[in-house]
C-alpha cells in the first residue's frame, strides 16, 4: 500500500503539462487563469486572435512558463480558423518538448480544482484521452450531417466587405441553391465524429494528429469549407484510430441554455458544486470528472474568488 502512494506521488510530480490557450480578450483574467494552473512541470501555450492587440496580453503576463505563438490568425466562429490555431498551438508545443498531456482551453475558462489537484488527476488517468465523440449524425447533441455536406467558405481577412461578401455567397451556395457536396467520398474510410471544441490529449495521440495530417492533406482541405469544423476535425481523426478506445468525456463543465452560446457562469450555477471532492457532469460525451468551467464573464471576480475559497 505503501508502494502505490509512493508511486502515485512520483507520477504526480513527473507530469509534464501543455496548456493550450485560445485567447481573444481580458489579458487580467488570462493572468488569473495561468497563475492558478501554475505548478511544477507546466508550459503554457497561448495564441492571440490576430484581431486583439497582443500588447496588452504581454504587458500583463511575463513568465517564462508563457509562450505566445507567433503564428496568429484571424478567429471567427464557426470557421477553419479555430482548427488552424488550434494545430499551430499543438505544433509549438510538441516541438519544444515531451508533454504527458495537451489541454486545449479558452482564455475564458477557469479551474474548478487547484493546479496539483489537475496533475494528480492526470497522473491517476494517464493513457486516457478526454473528448467528446458523437458519431454524425446526431440529433440528440445537435451534430448534423450539414456541418458536412454545406460548403463554407472561410475568409482569414477581417475585412469588413470581404466578410459580407462570404456570408452573401455562402447563403446563395447553401440556401437558394441547396448545393451538396459528396463527404463521403472526401473522407474516404474515414467515419464524421464530433464532439465539444475543447478536450485533454496525451501527447501521443496529438503527435498521431499531427502526423495523420501531414500524411492526408485531402482532409485537411475538405475541412477547411466545413460547418464549425473545430467541433469534429480532431474528433473524426482520433476516433478512426485505436486511440478511440482510450477515449472519455471531456473535462470542461458549460451550462448551456436554449442559444448557441454557453451561458456565463455565476455564482449560483458554481455553488452546487461547494462540498464535492470531485465534481461530475453529464454531457454529450457521457458522464464523467470536470476539472474546468467556462465561459466567465468579464467582470467575474466575485465568481472566481468563490471558486478559490469553497470548490477549487
């Protein structure tokens, strides 16, 4: 017995940690965010929509534990953009070093556990990968053969007018034409999964990511004029492999309502979780552990320090 603690306690303090951050606005909450996943063993990743002003990011955030990527483009939701800054974060982050695990978050997230409460759990669940995969089609989690069949073309410039001009052609494609396109033979052998945008992957099924996309580029392509591709293009990849059966639900707690936005978290939606050593949800991807929340608001101050002080 005591064997099992010693070694649960040296697989703790050996995980290595990549923290994959999409950030867009709020340099001080971002702050709060790293400093409360901070600990031993822990890289931080962060792209800046191209959009923002990445001054204010870096004026406020200077560690060495920090690296904003350099490649940076122009968010849009809905869009390849979100996949593309999503590789690039996963690209600079295997080639600086071996991590046991990547976790992809926004800049809006928050823990719902403490650093080492994280790290624990990843040691205690290691060979596990944490996404949501629903095969397509399925109505139940709202992931519709349309995300395939539309065509979408996607635009990087933030023009104005060229915005406009894509949405105008993408209506006339999708809506007066009611074009579609042949995913079937586009994805080959290939079964469409999706899930929710955000997960936790072992650095070998990332390194499989990577690799499987160098070596069919075809996919890449058929993605890129996909309906929200960033909810299915690494989840389509990861289940057509042997890594599917390593798969559980994601580690991210979103309370949605009736829009296609989650709502923002407050302190009434937080306190159900005060008391709980471990805190579980049910979403599409079954039931199983969250470790983090989103969105938060701006001005949520008051809903992180309880967070703080009675969960995390």
């Amino acid at each position: 017995m005591i064997n099992i603690k010693i070694i649960s306690i040296v697989d703790t303090l050996t995980m290595n940690l990549a923290y994959l951050i999409l950030a867009h606005n709020n340099p001080k909450h971002l702050q709060k965010l790293i400093n409360s996943l901070d600990t031993s063993n822990v890289h931080f990743f962060v792209h800046v929509d191209n959009k923002s002003d990445i001054l204010p990011f870096q004026a406020t955030i200077s560690s060495n534990k920090v690296t904003f990527i350099p490649e940076r483009s122009n968010i849009f939701w809905g869009e390849f953009s979100m996949v593309k800054a999503t590789i690039d974060l996963m690209k600079t982050a295997l080639d600086t070093q071996i991590f046991d695990y990547l976790i992809l978050i926004s800049g809006s997230d928050y823990p719902l556990k403490n650093a080492q409460y994280i790290k624990y759990f990843f040691a205690k669940n290691k060979g596990s990968e944490f996404i949501n995969l629903v095969e397509i089609p399925n109505e139940q989690a709202s992931k519709n053969l349309n995300r395939l069949y539309q065509y979408r073309i996607s635009f990087s410039s933030k023009n104005i007018f060229l915005r406009v001009f894509r949405r105008i052609i993408n209506c006339v494609i999708n809506d007066l034409f009611h074009w579609r396109r042949n995913y079937k033979k586009a994805l080959g052998e290939l079964k469409p999964y999706a899930g929710s945008q955000w997960w936790a992957l072992s650095g070998d099924a990332c390194s499989y990511i990577l690799n499987f996309i160098a070596r069919n580029p075809e996919i890449l392509k058929f993605f890129r004029t996909a309906l929200i591709p960033d909810e299915s293009f690494f989840h389509t990849i990861l289940a057509n492999s042997d890594f599917i059966t390593k798969v559980k639900p994601n580690l991210t707690f979103t309370k949605w309502s009736d829009s296609a936005h989650p709502e923002y978290i407050t302190i009434e939606i937080v306190q159900n979780f005060q008391g709980m050593d471990a805190i579980y949800n049910h979403n599409i991807g079954g039931y199983g552990e969250v470790l983090f929340a989103r969105k938060f608001a701006t001005n949520s101050e008051e809903v992180i320090k309880f967070i703080d002080d009675y969960i995390a």
